[in-house]
C-alpha cells in the first residue's frame, strides 16, 4: 500500500515514516500543501494522512481541492486541532476519518487499516484466498493453518495482489505499492519477491501474464 504523509514537523513525519514502512508500507512525506496537491495528482495513492496546520496551503483547502479534482482516496486528518468544531469541518469538507495528535502508532495504524478496507468493500479485516488467510493487522499469513514469514516487502507485495483478485498488476504498479520515494528499486526487484512467494505459497498461486504483469486468479 503507498501512502501519502502530508506533516510539517520533521520529527512527527519521520517517526510515522518509519513505523509505516517497518508495517510494509510504502511511504512519500511532503511538507506543504501544495506538495500534497502536487502528489496526489501525480501518483495513485491508497491513503492520505493530512495535517492542517500546513505551509503554503491550509490542510482542510487541501482536502476540498483534492474532492473538488475528483480523488476518492481515503483521508485521515491527523492534527493538533482537537476542537469538535474542527473535527466537524474536517469531516464535512471531505475526510473520512479524524486523529488528534499525541495519537498512538497502533491507533493510527488501525485505522487506516479501517480505511483502506472500507475503500476496498471488505468488511472483514482478515483477506481469505482458498486455503490462504492475510492478517494486515498482525501482519500474518497462514497456509492451510499454518504460520508463513513474509518479510515487509513480501507482505506488501502479495498484499496488494490479493487486494484485487482477478487485476493484471505490472510490475512499476507492484513496484509503486512496495516503495517511496528515494528508495532504490532494483531492476529484478519484483521477480525476486514473486520467486520468494512462490517457493512460500506454491507456485501456482502467483500468475505470469506474459508482456503485462502478474495476478492472483479470482476464486471459482
């Protein structure tokens, strides 16, 4: 999942860059409004976490001209304002959920756990495929039963898979769910986590379409 940090304080983006991408995510932080808008228009995101308080470009205009262009990604205000009249105006103008900073890490988590479910139609937080189960949560996999260790980047890579069963993904939109930017991407990066999945999981489960990419068949 790639997601879109939108903070100004350094200290707060880099603690939850960290602790995102340690869950697997793929993180990009901008520190302004206009860089929010900027990349949002630029790259197909899974989620937003916006501040309010922002430079150049206020966090709720931000947030109107993002629905205004047409962008249905999930937002999550995660801002200082913790007045019920904000959270009002924030929810109003468009987001879809609210965090008042302190906030824990396992609190955040979770609830753009929620969000990126909900986006998807699933209402269970478990992703079931056959014999195989995805925890995004616990950041388990389990064949027939049985515990699998993924690493991050593994997890990421066979999360977005299974996130739409039946999808041809190339390998740059792979690539752009398992890495930010100014991370370095090798050019076999992809087919070395697809090999690493295949051994793991069987090597049925992943599927070649030749020129195009790769998928995980829908379910008879």
């Amino acid at each position: 999942m790639r997601i879109l940090l939108v903070e100004d304080d350094r200290m707060i983006a880099e603690g939850v860059r960290k602790a995102l991408r340690g869950e697997g995510f793929a993180v990009d932080w901008v520190q302004d409004g206009e860089s929010a808008l900027n990349a949002a228009d630029g790259q197909p995101y899974d989620l937003v976490l916006l501040d309010l308080g922002l430079p150049k470009r206020d966090g709720l205009d931000v947030l109107r001209t993002l629905r205004t262009r047409g962008h249905q990604l999930p937002v999550l205000i995660v801002t200082a304002r913790d007045a019920v009249a904000d959270r009002v105006k924030g929810l109003d103008a468009g987001a879809d959920d609210y965090l008042v900073k302190p906030f824990d890490l396992d609190e955040l988590g979770a609830r753009m756990r929620a969000l990126i479910r909900r986006q998807s139609g699933r209402s269970e937080s478990t992703i079931r495929h056959g014999n195989l189960t995805l925890d995004p949560a616990s950041h388990q996999v389990t064949l027939d039963g049985a515990p699998v260790a993924l690493s991050a980047r593994e997890f990421a890579l066979l999360a977005a898979l299974l996130a739409r069963p039946g999808a041809v993904l190339s390998k740059s939109q792979l690539e752009e769910k398992m890495y930010g930017w100014g991370e370095e991407i090798g050019s076999n990066t992809v087919e070395v986590y697809i090999h690493a999945l295949r051994k793991k999981l069987g090597a049925e489960l992943i599927r070649n379409v030749r020129g195009l990419g790769y998928m995980i068949a829908k379910e008879a």
